[in-house]
C-alpha cells in the first residue's frame, strides 16, 4: 500500500493557548479521499498547518509520498494544492493576471488547464478577483490549486461557500481528479452529506486528539445507533459501548456492529448510523475514558473501547 500522506504522532501547541494536537495519526493511501471532521476548534486546521509545514509541530513525524518534507523542497511541495476557506487572492488581480503570476511559481502550470477550469466553474478571465462573490473565489482558489498537476488536494472548507448545484458539480471534479490512482485528497468539511459521497475515509479529530479512523462504508453500514431508555442503556454491555450520548429522553449509543446489536438487543431501535450523527455522539464536551477503541485504516478492530459519559 503506497500512501500520500502520513501522520505518526503529531503534536503541537501554542503560547499563552491551552490547545494541544496531541500525537495526530493517520494515513492516507494514494488514490483515496479522506474527510477530515470535528467541531470547531477541533485541531483540523492546526493538524493542515503542520502537514503544510506553515507551523512548527513539536514533535511526530509527516511524510508525503513516503518522503519528509523540508522547507527548501519546492518539488515536494508543487505535488500538493491547497484550498483554504477564505480571500486566498489579491482583489485588484484578475484570473488572467494570476495565471502569469502562478506561471512563474509553479514549474508544471498548465494554463490551458487553468482556462478549461475557469470556463467550467463560469469565471470571467478579465474581471477583477475583488469583484468576485465568495462561492467564485472558491472556484477560482479550486481551479489554481488543480492547474498545477497535484497529486495530493488538501482542502478545508473547500465547497462552504459553493450553492447546492455547484457544489454538486464541484465533488465530480473531486473524483475526477482522483480516478487517477496516483491522486489523493485530504478533504475538511463540516458538510458531511459531501463526504457522503466523495470520501472513501472518514478521521474525526475532537480537542486535538484522533479519536477515530474508518472506511466510510464501514462507518455507514456496519456501525449503528441504539435508543435506549434509561434502563435499557443501563443493561448494555460496556464492550459493545463505542460512546454515547444523552438527549432529554433516550441516550443514543454508538456501536461497531449493526447486526450483532441487533442480535442481543432486539427490543431497542437500531438505526443506521449517518456521519454527521456519530460526529455529534463523539463531540461531547466531558468525555470521561474508560478506554480506548482504536480502528486502523483498513477496519480492523483493536481490543480497547471508549465510552464519552456526561
């Protein structure tokens, strides 16, 4: 298995902040995508600084292509393309301009490319950059990032600002981009009906910590929601507990076994558990451990269990 991108043991932390991204693992084979989720605050932006080398980590190792990446490697560095949520341009220059300007950074820029992507995304080569909505600078920052010949997309927040329709388009481009197995994407979004469609992996980091790791079909199809009364949480065994969460009249409890669920507790609702459903189990604010589950990137289960108790 060759992969784009590898995490092992990533920390980092700030001055005067009470932060910590602390020992971020993960891998991203090539030819896949995987959505990156968690709240706000999370560490998904910090943990994209430090694959980037934009911030300084403390410790861990990153390795792209199965190479380390220093900051005087400019070839290294013109195999990925980056889409920050944001004004990533100067308002006074045109697309025009910017390809000239991009055509002396990037020794592979394809301005044919970039002309196909701009007259595909509807922009306007002469008009000015600041004249753009905020869904058209997210366009343009795509096509940038794509007119360089990456093999590895690294986009945060990449499609918030798109309309439903274009941002629809937007996900074909995605995986038209990684049909080609040499290419990969690193996707941060909080719009999980997105990774829905376009991830073949799902990372969930909560308060800087990787909490889990798993093929979204897996995640979709073999994990599961029970409803549970008081009562009936309170007969659950622990080792099927991945986490819970308490709402006002049932607790909803994470499991990694739809059907063994099913099995043993045939009197409780068992329910497909959807992405943006087990991002909110997991989110829970006073997460008390009683263990740790771990899932490698393949779907193989370790013997440790979390619980997330109020």
């Amino acid at each position: 298995m060759n992969y784009a991108l590898e995490l092992k043991e990533v920390s980092k932390t700030y001055d005067n902040s009470d932060f910590v991204l602390d020992k971020v693992s993960f891998s991203l084979p090539q030819g896949a995508v995987m959505g990156f989720v968690g709240e706000n605050g999370a560490g998904k932006t910090t943990t994209i600084g430090c694959i980037l080398n934009t911030l300084f980590r403390d410790s861990g190792e990153i390795r792209l292509f199965g190479k380390e990446m220093n900051d005087d490697d400019i070839e290294l560095r013109e195999d990925i393309g980056v889409v920050y949520d944001g004004d990533n341009f100067p308002s006074y220059l045109t697309a025009g301009q910017l390809s000239n300007i991009m055509q002396g950074i990037y020794s592979k820029w394809d301005n044919a490319l970039f002309q196909k992507y701009l007259n595909t995304f509807h922009l306007s080569k002469g008009q000015k950059i600041g004249k753009y909505s905020k869904g058209m600078t997210m366009k343009l920052a795509i096509a940038v990032a794509l007119a360089h010949h990456p093999k590895l997309l690294i986009l945060d927040e990449a499609t918030s600002g798109l309309d439903p329709v274009m941002r629809d388009e937007m996900l074909d481009v995605f995986l038209d981009f990684v049909s080609s197995e040499e290419h990969s994407i690193l996707l941060s979004s909080h719009i999980t009906t997105d990774l829905e469609k376009v991830a073949d992996y799902i990372t969930f980091i909560h308060n800087g910590k990787i909490i889990l790791t798993e093929r979204k079909d897996n995640l979709i199809y073999n994990y599961a929601i029970l409803r549970c009364k008081e009562k009936q949480f309170a007969e659950l065994d622990t080792k099927d507990i991945f986490a819970y969460r308490r709402q006002d009249y049932q607790i909803d409890v994470l499991v990694t076994n739809k059907k063994l669920a099913e099995r043993k507790y045939s009197g409780m609702v068992v329910d497909h558990a959807k992405i943006d459903e087990i991002m909110l189990i997991l989110d829970e604010r006073r997460p008390a451990m009683r263990g740790l589950l771990r899932n490698n990137l393949y779907g193989v289960i370790e013997n440790i269990k979390i619980v997330f108790a109020l």
